[in-house]
C-alpha cells in the first residue's frame, strides 16, 4: 500500500453504487451506478468508471464517463441508468448490460436489457442493441431487471429480475387489484403475467449466443418463486443479480427482501439447483453477531454488489447510505474468506475494509469515513428522502461532514493500531453543548471525554485518552444538547505540539 485506503475507498465527492468488481488484465474495475451527491433519485449521472492495480487497492484512479445515458434510444422516455455489469466477449471485446428507469424507479422494470460495447475494459462504449430473441424481437421474459453477465468458459450467461412477494399466480388470479398493480408495474399484460413459467417474479438466466445478444436458451429461473419451506425463506431473493464462479461452484450474489444485505446461494450448476449459503454483508451490520433490525448501527437501505479474489484475498463489494436518502450510495469494501467447506461468513462493515489491517491511530482523518452512525432509532431506507433528523453523511458544497449529531448519537470507527499515548480530538460546530465521550468497547467506561461548546465555525476539541493500545475501534458518544456537525477526528502524539495528516 502506497498509502491508506478507508471506506468509503472512492473519493468522498464520488457515488459509485451498486457495484460489479472485475479484474482485467492488473487492474480491478468498478463498474456501477452512479449517483448524484444529494441527489433527487437514483442513478442521476452516467457511467463512471475507477479502477486500481491489483497489488495496491488504495490507489484507485478515476478512468472517466465510459457510457452516457443519452446513448441509450430510449433516453427520452427514461433518462437514469441503473445497475450494469460487464463481461469480456469471446472476442476479446467489452460488453456494458443494464437497464433504463424514470425517476423514482418508474419504468426500471419495463426492460429490455440494453448493449454497449468498447475495444477496452474503461474506454468509450458505443450502444450496440438490445438482449433479443431468436426472432429479432426484444427479450422480455420474466422481468429484466439488474443484469449481470459470466463468461464461463467460452460460455456466456446472463442474469436478471426483481421479485416481490405474496404475488403467486393463484394469488394474482383472485385478486383483480393486486393483478393491475402487477401489470402496471412491469408494463405486461395479463396473459403474460398468469402464463409465466413458475412466476414472471424471480431471478432468472439465459445462454448468449456470440453475438452477445441473443438468447439461445429459454430463459427460466435459477431459485423458485416460492420460498416457503425453502433454505430461501428467511432471505428470499429481491434484486441486485451477481453471479461468479470459485472453483467448480457457482455463487449467486443477491440482495434479499430485507433490503440491507448481501447473500450467496451455491450450486453445482450455473442455471438450477441453488441453495442458500447465508449473508455476507449488511450495511448496518444486521445479523452480525446476532444484531437485530432496530438495533441497526446505520441507516440502511438498498445494497449491491459481488464478491471477487484480488491477489489471493476475497472481498466483498457493498455501498452505504448518505444524505438520509437511497439517492446518494457509496462503495465500500470488506475482506471475506471463503471456508474450505465453501461457506461466507458474515462480515461486519468497518472503516478500513480494503486496507488490508487498521488504520494507524496518527494524524487526521475525514468523519465521514465512520462504519457505524447512530443514535438508537436509524430508520431503513425507502425511495424517499427523509425529512426527519438523524446523524447522516452529508455534505456543504465542498465540505462532506456527519451532521444532525444530538444527544445520544454514536459515532464508530473500526479499526486503529495505537503505539503511543496519543490526544484524541474532534473538529466540530454547531450550538451542541456537553461531551463527547470516547470508547474503545461500549460495554466498558469510556477511556476519555471531551468537553465542547458552541461553536459557528470548525473548531478543535481535544481531550487526553488512557488506556488505549493495540488495536481497538473508537467510537465517539455525544452527551449534552444541542445539534453538532463532526468533520474530522485528529490523533495528536501527546509529546508532539502538532498533530500529522494522514496522507
């Protein structure tokens, strides 16, 4: 490592969710969405990708806009680009799939799945067409939705869909409103819904022909509608497809109807027979050590992503939620390990994901690169922004900081190596009145407590702290009243004068 990487491991102006890692070459590519800071919607920018050297994931370059959402034909009618993935043809080129969506999501279920292809892995991609059949006619079958494509061995496979439940056939067919809603929200008719194979929700796969659009297989589903008695009951399939392959296994990446975790389900096969692994990452750490929903250490909400090998380690690829809102994710990353009997254990998220240990407990670091905000009460995302307070990720023109901190917020960091006896301050504004007190474990006393005032501008606070060493996480709990805003938390040598950046 040239230097640290932290999480969120883009730039902190950058949203790049919904993430899809691939290695090409020596280089890791991220290709995703991508969201507006503050945005109104999701997916208001176009396609950005970064990419860094296999053998040092802190120093991630942006390589560029590779495809705009204008290129797409129908732009005019749905403008935003939703989650895409990319596979490398049997010709050497780069295929870019994804789908459009209106605002809010409407018409991100309508499909078909769109085509782009470029000469490079990061280079500018030229709308090719859309998944079609045999025929000539776009691929409707089932619900095209979050793409994601494997060349396994020559043969390329993709895969796609959204799944709600409470909607079987039988259901549909006794209930004319919940029919219409079905129709209205994947734009199909009713014949096309009652007749589908098994259900038209669900993740699904087809074979590609070389062309790389056309399906040269029936398309069908890889998990059942139904889950009920199923290892998929209690983490049913919602979105988010991902598919890779480890050794002679395949590893179905999803999103669950929980909507804040990453899980796996394997099989022998890459088109049946899949059962359930468990959960590999939550972006509120639910499930982790037996946490339960409402003591979620996060606002959560959607999530996305895929696991990949870099150099021998295994990562799993996620983002989180900032400006209390599903508009504005950020990539994040953890190290996972794969067992030797093929399980993922779940990952708590942290602040040093892709660093490949702690961070050092020296010098600054921005706040917003805290894995756990809190104040007891953090609600779970919806497609909205929400209107009341609560600690976020958000950000005043240049200056991205945690705001709307009140007595009672937690703010965590995991993890830092201590050495040396060190000050622990905080940069902060805002009208709060009373301490910060500062823990290593949260079930223990605190190690320190920093007292502050109001404040209209930044303003460093420090305290000395006792018994830290080795490696801990450090959390930051407010106590008082008041509003606070927390940009940066400083690590000062207590015998040195000045603190040190942290480059």
């Amino acid at each position: 490592m040239k230097k640290q990487a932290f999480n969120p491991f883009l730039p902190l102006d950058e949203y790049i969710p919904d993430g899809e890692p691939h290695i090409f070459g020596d280089r890791v590519y991220l290709y995703g969405s991508h969201d507006k800071e503050g945005g109104e919607t999701f997916c208001m920018g176009d396609y950005t990708v970064y990419s860094a050297p296999v053998d040092d994931l802190s120093d991630w370059r942006c390589d560029g806009v590779i495809y705009r959402a204008e290129q797409d034909p129908d732009f005019r009618n749905r403008p935003y680009m939703y989650a895409p993935d990319v596979v490398q043809g049997n010709d050497g080129k780069y295929y870019l799939y994804y789908c459009m969506s209106g605002k809010f999501g409407f018409g991100g279920y309508y499909g078909p799945i769109s085509v782009a292809v470029c000469d490079t892995p990061a280079g500018k991609y030229e709308y090719l067409g859309f998944i079609k059949n045999p025929d000539g006619s776009p691929m409707k079958k089932y619900v095209c939705f979050d793409p994601a494509v494997i060349n396994d061995n020559g043969t390329i496979r993709i895969y796609y869909g959204t799944q709600y439940c409470g909607e079987s056939v039988d259901a549909l067919r006794k209930n004319s409103a919940m029919l219409n809603e079905v129709m209205k929200r994947y734009n199909k008719s009713a014949e096309e819904i009652l007749s589908a194979a098994d259900n038209v929700n669900g993740p699904c796969t087809a074979e590609l022909d070389n062309d790389m659009m056309t399906v040269i297989s029936e398309p069908r589903h890889i998990i059942p509608y139904e889950t009920v008695g199923t290892s998929f009951e209690e983490h049913p399939f919602f979105e988010a497809c991902s598919m890779r392959k480890v050794g002679d296994k395949y590893y179905f990446i999803y999103s669950s109807q929980l909507n804040h975790e990453l899980c796996y389900a394997v099989s022998d096969y890459p088109d049946r027979d899949f059962t359930f692994g468990g959960t590999i990452v939550s972006n509120g750490d639910v499930g982790f050590g037996g946490r339960k929903p409402e003591n979620r250490l996060n606002m959560t909400g959607t999530t996305h992503g895929s696991i990949i090998e870099i150099n021998g380690q295994w990562y799993v690829f996620y983002h989180r939620l900032t400006h209390k809102s599903d508009y504005s994710r950020q990539a994040c990353a953890e190290r996972i390990e794969i067992l030797t009997d093929g399980r993922i254990m779940q990952v708590e998220i942290t602040s040093c994901g892709l660093n490949g240990g702690p961070l050092k407990g020296e010098g600054r670091y921005p706040a917003v690169i805290a894995c756990n905000i809190t104040n007891g009460k953090m609600p779970h995302g919806s497609n909205k922004i929400y209107t009341e307070s609560f600690p976020n990720v958000t950000n005043d023109g240049n200056e991205r900081f945690i705001g709307e901190i009140s007595n009672g917020t937690l703010i965590g960091f995991k993890y830092f190596e201590f050495r040396n006896p060190v000050k622990t301050g905080i940069l902060f504004r805002g009208s709060f009145s009373g301490i910060a007190e500062v823990y290593t474990d949260t079930e223990a006393a605190p190690v320190g407590s920093i007292n502050l005032s109001p404040s209209d501008n930044w303003t460093e606070f420090f305290a000395d702290i006792q018994g830290i060493s080795d490696v801990c996480p450090l959390y930051f709990v407010f106590r008082g009243e008041g509003i606070a805003q927390l940009k940066e938390i400083i690590f000062m040598d207590s015998k040195m004068t000045e603190d040190i950046t942290i480059q």
